[in-house]
C-alpha cells in the first residue's frame, strides 16, 4: 500500500491559488472517498455535480451524514461523461478508466495519493483547493486544525505505546498517518518500536508477551461488530483481553484515518484524551 502524500494536478493552471472566477469549476465530479471528502469540505453541494457512493457510506465516510442530496456515482467512464463535469476529482490509482475518459476529452483531472503526515494533509488540502478555487476555505480549515493540534500537544514526555489493531492483527508502523496521529497525540506507535514500518501484521502471542499500553479499536457500532468474522475475533481473543483490558482499549472513529484531511485532527484529540486517562490511570495506581 503506498503511503507517500502524492497529488497530481492536471488541470491548466497553477497548484496554489485560487483560478480567476470565470473558470472556477461549476460541476465537479469526485471518483474517490478522499477526494469526495475534501469537494463536501471545501464546497458547496450546488457545485458538486456527484460523488463517489462510498461517501455515503457511515463506516467509511466522514461526511456522509452530510452529502444528502448530493448525487452519487459508481465511476463508470460512460456514467462520468454524463454528469457533464468541467472538474474531476480521482485518486491516483482508482476509477482509471473513467480519468482516461475524462482527459481524453480535455476535461481537467485532479489527482491525489495517500497520505502519511499532516504536512501531507496540508500539501493536499491546499492543491486541491486551489484546483476549486477555494483556497480562502483551505486554509480555514487547515488554521482550525493547526489551532486544535497544537491544544492537543502533550505538555511532558510521557509517551505510553499505543497499538492500533484491525481485524487480523492487521496494523501500522512508522512512516504511515496512524504513526503521525499517535505522535502528535503524545503516543509511542507500538508496531514502530517492533521496528514495522508501513503496514502489516502481529501475532496474538508477540502482543501478549509484550503488550502495549493501549489497544486502540474501532468505535463501536463498527460493520464488524454487525457482521462478526473470525478475523475480527482476534481482539476479542481472551489472552489478549486478559493482557489489554477493556479500560485501556479507546475507541477511534475509522472514517477519521481512513482518508488524511483536516478533520483527521478528532482523532489526534481522541487519542490525547486517551493518553490523559492512562497517565491519571497509573497516578491512581489503577488497571
């Protein structure tokens, strides 16, 4: 999975700054959920011409209790160039047919990667909001997540390890935005000590043997909890339970890491709250 920030505009003008208003786009079409997020964030719903069905989706979606009415598309190439759009949102590596469509008729492409770190999200935020002509909005957005990462610093240099785990023991190391969140969060991202970097797996029985300080789930009320798996059973596994108990195990809203963007600052705030309960927790000489 790649994680390097990446963006690549390919609409006829610069990456930063506002278009002139005449050519500021009228009908953008976003194909990807990090972009459908960052074209509900950044506009209003009369300029967005559709967006990808998955921002509708509540497990995945920031904002998808906000987008009704909003169309959405699967992006097919065909469906694409009906919607008539004079903007196209895309991920790098996703909808590829529907972006050769939409260039070979000359219709300008903004494309974007994932991230791994908040100079990421700013990088991005920033070359996306030019391309609609919405820096003013960027860079509001970019101020109040700055202002409340810098609230939620830690003010010692206590770091308590902090394992964030998927179904299947499946995680994250350094050089990924989780590590980036647990950092600015006052964490020690567990998988990085263990020497991960990117994304991979742990055993039950490394885990056990050497446990974290915090186990960081999904929020309840996840698709897996609607739909158990074997693999999502994993962290319900007892030796686990018995190494990690529930009290140190916060839960983290997943739409806020699945994707990098200004919001992604809820989750460095959870995670200080977290971190604060712990330390209070250890003072109090409690479990």
């Amino acid at each position: 999975m790649a994680v390097a920030p990446a963006w690549v505009p390919a609409w006829g003008g610069p990456t930063t700054g506002a278009p002139p208003p005449s050519t500021q786009p009228r009908r953008v079409v976003s194909l990807n959920l990090c972009t459908d997020q960052l074209a509900a964030l950044l506009l209003p719903p009369g300029r967005i011409a559709a967006l990808s069905h998955l921002a509708a989706d509540p497990t995945l979606s920031y904002v998808a209790g906000r987008i009704g009415g909003i169309p959405l598309t699967q992006g097919g190439a065909e469906e694409l160039l009906a919607l008539k759009p004079d903007l196209v949102l895309a991920g790098r590596y996703t909808a590829q047919a529907a972006v050769r469509m939409a260039k070979a008729h000359h219709i300008p492409v903004v494309q974007v990667g994932l991230i791994a770190d908040f100079d990421g999200i700013r990088d991005q935020v920033r070359a996306v909001a030019a391309a609609l002509g919405e820096s003013a909005t960027g860079e509001s957005l970019l101020a109040d997540m700055d202002r409340r990462l810098a609230a939620a610093a830690p003010t010692d240099d206590r770091r308590p390890t902090a394992l964030s785990l998927a179904p299947g023991a499946f995680t994250s190391g350094a050089g990924t935005l989780t590590a980036a969140v647990m950092n600015a969060a006052g964490l020690a991202n567990y998988p990085a000590t263990k020497g991960m970097t990117g994304y991979g797996y742990l055993t039950v029985e490394g885990i056990v043997a050497d446990p974290p300080d915090l186990l960081i789930t999904g929020a309840p009320d996840t698709a897996e909890d609607r739909h158990p798996s074997l693999s999502g059973a994993l962290i319900a596994h007892p030796a686990l339970l018995r190494a990690i108990p529930p009290s140190r195990r916060p839960h983290l809203d997943e739409t806020l890491l699945g994707c990098g963007g200004p919001y992604t600052v809820e989750a460095v705030e959870a995670l200080a709250r977290a971190r604060t309960d712990w330390l209070n927790r250890q003072r109090a000489g409690t479990p």
